[in-house]
C-alpha cells in the first residue's frame, strides 16, 4: 500500500499550494510547410498544424481528470516563421493570422514561434519578420513572437538590438487600448533555448524532430510551503536539500504527465523543463519563497545569493527525476505574475538595477517589467543590450520581456489579467544611451565562445 | 489499474460506510484502507481496482466528488501512478 502520508502530501500540494504542470507544449516543424508562394504556404501550416495537434487539449484535459493534476495551459511552438518568410516573401503578418486561426481551431492557450534568430546578422526574411512583430501581436490573441539577438559563440547583434527597442516600443503602442498587451507577447533573447515550453518564447528549434511533446512544470507554492516548515535557524544548505527534494517530487510529476501525454498522442517525448513559474495568485510566488528563507522583503541584500541557491537547487533536484530535461529550467521572476515581486516594487524595495542582478543567477532574465511610457526605443535597447552581454558572457539564456506602459507613468498599474497579472510602472534610469544603441554593428563572441 | 480514493473533512458517523457503498454501487473494489484522525479531521485513503468499473472511470471521478460535496467532505479520485512516480525513485 502506498504511503498515506505521501499521499496526503500530493494532495495537499494541489489543493493548497497550487502544484500544477504549467504546460504541455506540442513543438511542430513546419519546414515542410515553406512554399514560394505565401498562400499556399499558409494553407500548408493550417492543414499541418491542425492535424498534429487535433487532440492536444482533448488529451491533457483527460490526464488532468484522470490523475487529477491540473494541467493549466495546452501550447504550440512551430519553427520559427522567418525561415517561411525568406522562402515565400510576401507580408509575414499573413503567418501571424495563420497561426492565429490554428490556436483557435485546436484551442490552445498560445501558440509560439512567430520568430526570428539572428544573432550573426539577418538572413533573407529575418528583417521583415521583426518590423512586421508589432502588428502582428495587435492584430492576433494567441501568437508569441521572439527574436534572438545573441548568444556566446556568436557575440551580440546590436543592429537587431536597436532594432528590437522600437519593436517593443511599437507593439505596445499599437495595443496601447489594451493594456499594451503586444508587448508582453514579445521575448528578446540571449542564447534561445531550442525546445522551451514557455511562453512567450517558445519555437521549435531547427534541430528538433518533427512533432514533439514538451513539459514545463511549476510550483513555487510547494516549495515556499516546504521551507515555510524549516526552523529560522536551519543552514542555508540544509534549506538547499529541502528545495532539491521539493523539485524532485515535481518533476517526476510532469515527467509522468508527459510521458503519458506523448504516448497518448503519438508524439516523441521532448524534455522536461523544471522551471519554478509563479502565478499572479498568492502563495504561488518566487519573492515569496526568497522571503522565506529569510529577507524581509524580495531586493533586500542577499536576493540574488537566494535566488542562485534557488535556481542551482531546482536543477539538481530535478535533473534525477526526468530523463531528459531541457528548456529554461530554473526559478522564473517575472515581475507581473508574481505577487510578491508586485509588493516588493509598490515597497520600492525591488528595482530594475536588482532585478538585472538577479538576471545573472535565475533562469531566464528581465520578464514582465513594466516600464514608463515615455521611456525612448533607445533605452529599452540598452536595457536588452545589457541582459544580452550578461546571458553571452555566463552561457546562459537571457531574455527581455519589457513593457512600455504607453500614457502612464511612475506608481500607474497596468492590469492584463489571468496569468500574466498586474504589473506597477517601476522607476527606471532614464539616462541616454543614444550614441551607443546608434553605433550598431556587433560586440564580438566573448573569449568563452572559443571552447573547441 | 488502480485508483486511490481520499476522503478528508469533518468527523461523523457512517462515512465509511457510505463511501465504500458508492464503490460498491460502481463495481470498484476496495482493495486496501487506512483511515486515521489527524487534529479532528477524517482522513481516509482508499486503494481501489478500476478495472472492472461498470461505468467509465472519468464519470467514477465525477460521482465521488459531487458525492463528497454532499457529504460535506473532499473527496479525491486520482490513477496511483503519479503517487508512485512523485514518491518512489
């Protein structure tokens, strides 16, 4: 007989402390899809998409009823849509809407991938993609678009960089009557992992087969409850061995969920990514758990050495558990959707300075910020500029998910509801980086690029 | 195949009973109980064979909650691999 008490854990973890599986992500190749003409093309991914990942929603709602473990979102992440665009031509918008009509024929939350990587220069189509991303976003709901601007073997685009910040800045103009939405569906990377499940960076990499299942767990309410147990005196290792065991029983969880997710489907099972991703609800929060080991508030000193635990801990936990993990993994901190993250900017106690720090250590990078809406394109390319060289130069994934608040300012609220939360207008430096954002050109692939 | 079905909520007379009747009225065998008190709570665990379930096992997990909310306790219905997987290396 099982365990009674293990199994009141589990159930305590779902009912109380908002254990789920974030996602079940389908990646789909559509390099079979590319045609010279860009209606044809579209029927293509239409009638490929549609098929592969018919029963996708049907399924997950069947393992969330049958083992009883909530699977939140139901994802798609395709090739990414330049690659279509530089054989077909055309208006890549036209992808967009194509993607968008498939999310809504199979039901999925998101669908990712309307993407571009040029983190050497631009290829044919790259360019047109990026300059086509804010309308895109505002004319569709559930296409994510990501560009990768850099990486360690290959250094940092800074045409693409400052390019990037009047992309961001343009999408969320163009959605400015919606909370500038389109600009929270809209990553700038730094090494791009190939196989993420998460939105809204994920696209399926070129290296990966043709349909694919991948799995992202989360979380964060079960380990901060764990280390809510822990005596205040307990050594910081020892609070380390609590979160590694917390991550393990997780990623088994979505390791089952997956395995039986693809073999339901048809489909090969990808990775596992053990990422800790909070949720706007309370408890289910990153800050939370930091606090917990015992700052008074989240961007107090000693954020950053918890969150390096934290992150370090996650993997090593989780890496035993799964058979193949991939992905981000690691502890989220997304300022929007996290309810301690949101105090601890109201407080003033969390800045972007820190938030940057913290970058360095976490899993991905700057993610939800919402800026002022008078900052300049310039500055939002330096501040992707800078979360770019701390990605290149530690070999780690890096992103940028800013949004400029258009017609507010500092202390304004800007709501988009459900996961991505609320998100106050933090205080940023507004100092001018013009003349270096306008030099363009590249920074060169650091010394760590020559590993061979 | 089998599920394991997990009674929590207030102390009364006859909850037991009446869940193991709703097992019975499905055809799901009970094949092992625990069942403790913990700070005035009845907590039960019931491992259950869902093979032969005259109905199908979806609807199974349906009953039994709606049926708890009935009783007025919380009652779980969950397959017992994803106990194994998040308990056992």
């Amino acid at each position: 007989m099982l365990n009674v008490n293990n199994i009141l854990e589990t159930i305590k973890m779902i009912d109380e402390e908002d254990l789920d599986v974030r996602t079940i992500t389908m990646g789909i190749s559509l390099l079979d899809c590319a045609d010279s003409d860009i209606d044809k093309s579209c029927e293509k991914i239409y009638n490929k998409i549609t098929e592969k990942a018919k029963h996708l929603v049907a399924v997950g709602e069947q393992i969330e009823k049958e083992y009883g473990i909530p699977i939140i979102n139901k994802r798609i992440s395709v090739t990414p849509i330049s690659m279509l665009v530089a054989v077909s031509g055309g208006d890549p918008v036209k992808y967009a809407h194509t993607l968008e009509k498939c999310a809504q024929a199979v039901g999925v939350n998101f669908i990712g991938g309307f993407s571009a990587l040029v983190q050497k220069g631009c290829a044919a189509g790259d360019r047109e993609l990026m300059e086509a991303i804010p309308r895109a976003l505002a004319e569709t709901e559930h296409v994510c678009a990501s560009v990768n601007v850099g990486s360690t073997k290959a250094g940092i685009n800074m045409n693409a960089v400052e390019l990037m910040g009047r992309v961001v800045k343009e999408a969320a103009e163009l959605t400015k009557d919606r909370n500038c939405i389109g600009a929270a569906k809209l990553v700038v990377f730094c090494n791009a992992p190939e196989d993420n499940p998460f939105m809204a960076g994920a696209f399926h990499g070129i290296g990966e087969p043709d349909c694919v299942l991948h799995v992202g767990v989360s979380g964060p309410g079960v380990v901060r409850a764990a280390l809510a147990k822990a005596p205040k005196d307990l050594p910081m290792d020892q609070i380390a061995d609590i979160i590694k065991k917390t991550a393990f029983k997780i990623t088994r969880m979505g390791q089952m969920v997956g395995a039986i997710a693809s073999q339901r489907l048809n489909v090969p099972f990808g990775i596992v990514d053990l990422s800790l991703a909070p949720t706007p609800a309370v408890g289910d929060s990153v800050a939370y758990i930091l606090e917990e080991m015992g700052l008074d508030s989240c961007g107090a000193y000693g954020t950053t050495a918890c969150l390096a635990m934290l992150n370090d801990a996650v993997k090593k936990g989780g890496v035993m558990a799964s058979s193949s993990v991939g992905g981000l993994s690691g502890a989220f901190i997304p300022v929007s959707e996290d309810a301690g993250m949101i105090a601890a900017v109201r407080n003033g106690t969390l800045s972007l300075e820190k938030l940057e720090a913290m970058t360095a250590v976490c899993s991905v990078g700057l993610d939800m910020v919402v800026l002022p809406g008078d900052t300049t394109a310039d500055v939002i390319s330096g501040i992707i500029a800078d979360e770019a060289a701390i990605g290149m130069v530690n070999s780690k994934t890096t992103a940028v998910r800013a949004i400029p608040a258009i017609g507010k300012k500092v202390g304004d609220e800007l709501e988009f509801g459900g996961l991505l939360g609320s998100g106050p207008v933090m205080n940023i430096n507004q100092t001018s980086c013009n003349v270096m954002i306008q030099r363009k050109g590249k920074i060169p692939a650091p010394i760590q690029s020559l590993k061979n | 195949m089998r599920a394991v079905v997990s009674v929590i909520g207030k102390d009364g007379v006859g909850i037991m009973a009446n869940v193991s009747k709703k097992c019975a009225e499905v055809d799901a065998n009970i094949v092992d109980v625990s069942q403790t008190i913990m700070q005035e709570m009845f907590c039960m665990v019931m491992l259950v064979e869902i093979d032969k379930l005259k109905v199908e096992y979806t609807s199974f997990v349906d009953v039994m909650e709606k049926y708890g909310k009935e009783l007025g306790l919380t009652i779980h219905v969950m397959h017992e691999d994803i106990f194994k997987s998040m308990h056992t290396i």
